[in-house]
C-alpha cells in the first residue's frame, strides 16, 4: 500500500490528514490521519479500524466526523490525548462502495479467500505505513475499534505483535454460542470464515494477543455480544493470559442496560487504559 496523495487540514487542536493510497491491484483506499498539534517527538500512535452498522457510505470518516454508535467522532479526541491516529477505508466502505459486501464476499470464497481476510491484510498494510512515520513511536502503536473494527482488533493484534496494546468496544463473543443461540446472523457477510470454528475460536484467537494489554468493553443488552457468549470467550482469553503469565494485562467492562454503542464508561476506560499501555 502506496501513500499517493495527502491534502493537511489545520483545525483549532490538531491536525487532520486527507490521505490516498494505492492499492496493488491499482485500487485507491481513502484513509484519515489524525495528530496533535505541535508535537516534536515521536508519539504514540493508534490504527483504528472503523464499524460496519450497515453504514457502508461512512467508512474511514468515523475517525474525524463519527457514527450513531459512538460518543463523537475519535480522530480529534485522540489527538488532543497525544497520538497519532490513523483509520483507512475497509472493502465495500467509504469511498469503496463501487461493489457491496455480498458481491465481494461471495467472490473472495469462491476464489477460496475472505473478504475478512482481504480486510485484515490491508489493516497490517496501513499499520506498517503508521510505523514507518517520522512522528510515531513504534514501540507505543495500540488498536482500537468498535464493532467491526473491534472484531479487526483483536484478530490483527493476535497475528501481529506490532500491536503492543488494544481496546475494542461491542463485538467480543464466542461465535459458536452465538450460533446456538440463533444470534450468529445479525454479524455481516464479511465475518464468514469457512472451518473457523472447526479450528479455534474467538476467545482462543483474542488469548493469541498475550501479553500484550487488552481491553473489552461490552454492554450486557447488546445483541451482537450476549451475556453467555461473553462468558465463554472470555474464559477461553483468560486462560491464556493466565498461561503467559499476564492476568493483569486483561481486562473486561460489561454494563448493564447497554446495547452495541459507546458509552462514557467505555470512553474513560479505553483512554485511561491507553495512558497506561502506550
């Protein structure tokens, strides 16, 4: 992934960056940088990885004007906290909706591939274009996200050691239970991962990102990650943490009367967490 062009917005508390990349197959993806003000010293640095909702128009411009699930929109708040963020426009999203998500799904499986593949491949792309910047500290890159770009979090962060601490908010849960209690199919297409669960499962792959620090915030109302399906997986998580030694560097928020979206309680947890961590 080629940075391309790059238009710098000044706002009153930092600094936004218009980025395009290219693709290696010719494509464009249309990403958002955020950055503090002033700053003369590598910062930490965060990739974030934006949701689904349904909203395919918004993509990587959660990052500085937000969505119906989030408090505000991350990118500026972030700044105004020290890092520098960084979130780019996933398949079927943003300014890549010229093919929906079934279409690039079914075609991705049928060439024996994933669309979550695809995803979390470009994700390590951007995550390398991040690392590679002047003005990043490499040893301080976290990951964030809510829904989508939770589930993007912690499957990258388990593969990529790169990532040193995560935070993601309303998309933890056991699939397995998910699907015994008929809840599986509210996630969207570009989570179908063919033997997935005949292999491992995601409390298993979210355990893959110790000892690094992780955070999960879920809300016990939320459809997406129900109570027993929360239980399961994090049970797996914690055994490997505990296996590594690294209890301490896990930890779980669920509130009660919470659907799939941010609340304060989450805000506060995801930046004290990442003061600590980063």
């Amino acid at each position: 992934m080629t940075l391309i062009s790059t238009e710098v917005e000044s706002k009153v508390d930092h600094i936004v960056e218009h980025l395009v990349f290219r693709h290696p197959d010719g494509s464009e993806i249309r990403g958002f940088l955020t950055r503090p003000l002033g700053s003369s010293n590598a910062c930490p640095a965060i990739l974030y990885a934006h949701a689904h909702g349904g909203r395919h128009e918004i993509g990587a411009s959660e990052l500085v004007l937000g969505r119906p699930a989030l408090l505000d929109a991350p990118g500026p708040m972030l700044a105004r906290e020290g890092y520098v963020v960084l979130c780019i426009d996933m398949p079927t999203f943003g300014a890549r909706t010229n093919v929906s998500e079934s279409a690039a799904t079914k075609a991705a499986l049928w060439y024996g591939d994933t669309l979550f593949g695809q995803m979390l491949g470009e994700q390590a792309a951007a995550l390398s274009w991040l690392a590679r910047r002047q003005d990043v500290d490499t040893d301080r890159i976290g990951m964030t996200g809510i829904s989508m770009g939770a589930t993007l979090s912690y499957f990258l962060a388990a593969i990529d050691v790169r990532i040193k601490a995560i935070a993601h908010l309303c998309c933890y849960a056991d699939f397995a239970t998910l699907i015994e209690l008929g809840a599986h199919d509210l996630h969207g297409h570009y989570l179908t991962i063919p033997g997935l669960l005949s292999l491992t499962s995601t409390g298993t792959i979210a355990g893959m990102a110790a000892p690094r620090a992780q955070l999960i915030c879920v809300g016990r109302d939320d459809p997406l990650t129900l109570s027993l399906a929360v239980r399961r997986a994090f049970a797996e998580t914690s055994k490997a943490y505990e296996h590594a030694g690294a209890e301490g560097m896990l930890e779980l928020i669920e509130e009660d009367g919470i659907g799939h979206r941010e609340t304060e309680a989450m805000r506060a947890a995801v930046l004290a967490f990442f003061r600590r961590r980063l």
